[in-house]
C-alpha cells in the first residue's frame, strides 16, 4: 500500500515551484558543459497540512529474480608507455591467453599493431575472469580508425574499423594570469583550442604584445569524445576575450556555400585581410625603427619586423596572394615575396628553408606555410624578418589599420543573427554565472 499526497495548491504555487526546479536544472546543465557553478536558490514554502488530501491505493508486486550475467567480464585499459613492446603492453592489460598473445604477435592482419605503440596512446581489452581475450580495441594513426580483434565462435579475427565519435560542447572561462596558454592549461582548455582563440582574435589582438593580467576569455567550443573519452578538439563556435578593458567577440557562420568563417555581433567579419604576424606564438626581438645593426655596426632605418623562433618554426602566409619570389637574395638569405590585391607586399626573410614544392607564379592562401625560421644571409641568430609593404615602400605591420574581409549581406547577416543569439546566450550564461572551479 502506497500513499501519495496531491496537491491541494493554488496556480502561482506551480509557477514559482517551476522556477526553482529551473534553476535546479540549469546548475546541472551547466556542470555537463564543463564547470560547476554557485548559485543560490530560495528553497520552496512550506506547505501547511491542509494543502495536501490522503489517497490510499492498492499496488501489485510482481516476482523478481536475480539478472543471469553469464560469465564475468573485464574491461582494462593501459597507457602506452615509451619504449613498450607489444607483448608488454597485453601483459598489463591482464591477457593471460597464450592463443590470443600468439594471434595478435605473429597473425599477419596484426603485424601494424607493433607499428603503432605511440606513448600516450590508450589502448582498451576485455577478459573474462581467467584472462581469456574477448576483445582488443587499439587506436590507429591518425586518430579516425581502430584495430578491433574479437573472438567469434571461438575463432579470432582482426578488422580496421572507422571511430564513431560523439561531438558535445563546452564552455570554458580563464583569465590571464602570466600567459595565454597558462590561462588556458588552469581552465582545462585543450592548447589546440588556444591556438584557434588566438587565430580567430589575431586581426583585433596582438598575443605576442597585447595581453594584460587580467584579461579573460569565454569559449564555447567542440570536443569529440570516443568511449566517453575525450579524443580530439573541434571547432570554437564563440568566443569572447576582454583585452585592456575593450571587449571582443566571435560567432562562427556556416554561408549557404558551406564556407566558414567568424564574425562580430553585428555580423562584420573578423577576418583581416592580413594577420598580424607571420608566426603563431613567438616575441618581436626588433621592430620598426631605427637600430644599430648587429652586423654592420652602423645606425641604421630597420624596415621591418623581427620575429625570435627556432630554426624550423614554420611561416605562414600572412595573407592570400601569389609566390613573386622565393629564393637568395644578399643580406635576406633565404626570401619569400608575394603580392596580394590592392597594392601590398610580404616579405619573408632568413629561411632556413622553404615549403616543398613552392615555386614563383604559386597561389598561397592566408595561414598556409610558405617557409621555415631560419639563419641565412645578414643574421646573428635564427629569427625571422618581415617586411610589410605598400606600393613598394615598407610600412609599419604593427601599426598598420589592417584591411577587413567584406561583412554578411543583408540576407545572411539576418540568418547569422538567429544563429549569433543562441551562442551570445551561453557566453553571458557562463560570464554571469559565479564559478566555483573548472574541470
């Protein structure tokens, strides 16, 4: 016999008895994207006697009998560590099958398996009780494909299959203490999504000048997940970073022809026509102005940028525009030049080498590498010089007011705008909500 109160209430009762279980809901809603919020929540009245009527009901309990199991399996899961052989790696994962460890040592459908003991790597089995395989799940190369062994009918078989990943997003918020990826690393950000923020604000926002302590950032972005595992990073969809007190925002738009890029609220595109540097993280070692040559001992006009990185640190294109020269040439050494629309000039000196293939006459697009760091020609050190230049004359890229990508047309900019909301709504979510800590 069950007894169960009904509710003798009247209707505004219901209506702020909702509104905490949506506050409820939202708490948990938000510790599922990733932090764990502190918000205070007025408990509900209580209810005098007279609000609730006694109904009394017969239930029927029906027989239950204990779940049949069958046989007892283990799930185990080892880290790949430097320097593994395979046969250590199954010890760990608790094989004791001489049949299986044969299989999957000598067979020749498992042979790439001793190909791909990356460390790091985590590589999954299931047992039964006495240490018999049942399955091997063991992540591929390139981070799309598995190699499955399992055991059918008694027999054992191997088969690459494709990952099926489960996409989910996150939302994620730091300040700026000492650095960018310091920030990043106490939030439990991933440092591919670092690079994409800093990427996605390089038009607005110089990381290699700009930051402030104090500077925060909001993100709402991608993550795959592969047996409830974070397996690989996807795309930020928005973003919002307050820098010196001016704040910026990002909202990524998919156009009716599938391409992407990032706008502002009111749907101006974030992509300049230039990036600010030629290189992702790096320091200006000299900049443009006048300096006494290291090399030539003299004062002289330095018309360009310096950029201090490791031989080998790659170049990007700063801008989409065609090869005009790629080769020697005196005190640059290794040179890249290409010509882009309206008049402008880069200049990419001291190389340690170029991209492969990359000749005179080649198209280039913005962010592709056209070169490695380097120390040739008039260099004390592996650095890299740029030169940014208009009509043929250097100018200042630090100072420069870069040019924009054109906006949204007026249908588009409306589309954006409903798709622009959703994400706005989630970034002041998680700016207004009081955090307590992150994942």
């Amino acid at each position: 016999m069950i007894k169960r109160g009904i509710l003798n209430h009247p209707p505004e009762f219901f209506d702020r008895l909702w509104l905490q279980r949506w506050k409820l809901a939202t708490i948990a809603g938000l510790s599922t994207l990733g932090m764990v919020t502190a918000i205070a929540v007025t408990p509900p009245p209580t209810l005098p006697p007279e609000a609730f009527s006694e109904v009394v009901e017969q239930l029927a309990l029906t027989a239950s009998a204990p779940l049949d199991q069958g046989d007892e399996i283990y799930l185990r899961e080892a880290r790949i560590n430097r320097g593994d052989t395979l046969g250590r790696l199954l010890s760990r994962l608790g094989i004791v099958d001489e049949a299986a460890q044969r299989y999957l040592l000598l067979a020749p459908e498992t042979q790439a398996l001793h190909r791909q003991l990356v460390p790091g790597r985590v590589v999954s089995a299931r047992t039964n009780a006495e240490g018999a395989l049942i399955s091997l799940n063991f992540p591929m190369n390139g981070g799309d494909t598995v190699t499955l062994v399992e055991r059918q009918q008694g027999r054992l078989t191997a088969r690459e299959q494709t990952l099926q990943y489960e996409t989910q997003q996150v939302l994620k918020s730091g300040e700026i203490r000492y650095s960018l990826f310091g920030a990043t690393d106490s939030a439990g950000i991933p440092d591919a999504i670092a690079v994409q923020m800093a990427e996605i604000f390089s038009g607005e926002i110089d990381f290699h000048r700009d930051l402030r302590q104090g500077d925060r950032f909001t993100l709402v972005y991608e993550m795959q997940y592969y047996a409830g595992r974070a397996a690989r990073t996807g795309r930020i969809l928005s973003a919002e970073f307050t820098n010196n007190g001016k704040t910026h925002q990002a909202f990524l738009y998919t156009q009716d022809d599938g391409r992407q890029s990032y706008y502002d609220a009111e749907g101006k595109s974030l992509k300049k026509a230039f990036l600010r540097s030629p290189l992702e993280f790096s320091r200006v070692t000299s900049g443009f102005a006048l300096r006494f040559h290291p090399i030539l001992k003299t004062w002289r006009a330095h018309k360009g940028v310096d950029y201090g990185a490791p031989t080998g640190t790659s170049v990007r294109a700063t801008g989409d525009g065609v090869v005009q020269f790629v080769g020697k040439q005196g005190g640059y050494g290794n040179l890249v030049v290409l010509t882009h629309a309206g008049n402008y000039q880069t200049a990419y000196a001291h190389l340690s080498r170029f991209a492969a293939g990359l000749k005179k006459g080649d198209r280039v697009r913005q962010g592709d590498t056209i070169a490695y760091v380097g120390q040739t020609g008039w260099a004390t050190g592996p650095h890299l010089h740029y030169e940014f230049r208009i009509k043929g004359a250097q100018v200042n890229p630090l100072s420069l007011n870069l040019p924009t990508a054109p906006p949204l047309d007026k249908r588009q900019q409306a589309l954006f705008r409903d798709k622009a909301q959703e994400q706005l709504t989630l970034l002041q979510l998680l700016k207004d909500a009081p955090v307590a800590y992150f994942e």
